[in-house]
C-alpha cells in the first residue's frame, strides 16, 4: 500500500495541508490546485501546512511555493489570506519562512509543533 504523502482537507474553518517527505514540484503543485479548490468550495481563506513529517526541500522547491503562494493570493482574491505553518524544528522553519515569507508577516506564522496554537491563531 502506498504512503499518501499529501493530505489536504477541511478541519472546522481551516483548510490542513499535510505534506510528508521530501516535497517535489509536482507534489507543491497539486498541493496549491487542492488548497484553492477548497477555498472556493468552503468560502475558508486560512489554510495550515502541517510540514511536521516533512524533509528539507532543495531551494528550487522553496522558490516555487513563493511564486505558487503569489498565485494562491491573487487566484482567490482573497485579501484576508492567513497561514499557518506547523514545523518540526528551525530548519524546516527557515525554509518555510522563505517560502511564506513574501506575503507579510502579518499574514503568516510559523509554529513550533503547536498545532493547538496555530488552529487558534488561524481562527482568532
């Protein structure tokens, strides 16, 4: 049986985006066309990635979930966008604040292994 290295559906008003292993383009790719399907159908605009499981991506990964991130923003005109990123340790936080990074602080975080805390502030 195959390990589902993807996982995005909607928990209460948050959109979970799991991601497990090493992420390639293709996986960052349907992982955005997922997102933004469920935002339209949800109405939701606070979406989680859950990167707990996740392996360092290489840079040219990191880049393309800026540039998908840009896309997500202005495909679901949606202005009010928060997100939040669930990670394992600073690597992985580093990373992701490169790839979350370029829509302002105030519009993403960063957590700890928190998920408690990141659902709140998603929902605050």
């Amino acid at each position: 049986m195959r390990e589902e290295r993807l996982w995005v559906e909607p928990v209460g008003e948050v959109i979970v985006a799991r991601l497990r292993g090493k992420p390639t383009a293709e996986m960052l790719r349907e992982c955005e066309e997922r997102v933004i399907a469920l935002a339209r159908d949800t109405q939701q605009v606070r979406v989680l990635y859950d990167a707990l499981e996740l392996e360092p991506p290489d840079m040219d990964v990191v880049l393309l979930q800026q540039r998908l991130g840009a896309d997500k923003k202005e495909t679901l005109n949606a202005s009010t966008l928060r997100t939040g990123i669930l990670v394992p340790n600073t690597r992985i936080a580093y990373l992701a604040r490169i790839a979350f990074g370029h829509v302002g602080e105030a519009n993403y975080k960063v957590f700890y292994n928190d998920f408690s805390a990141a659902i709140k502030w998603l929902e605050a």
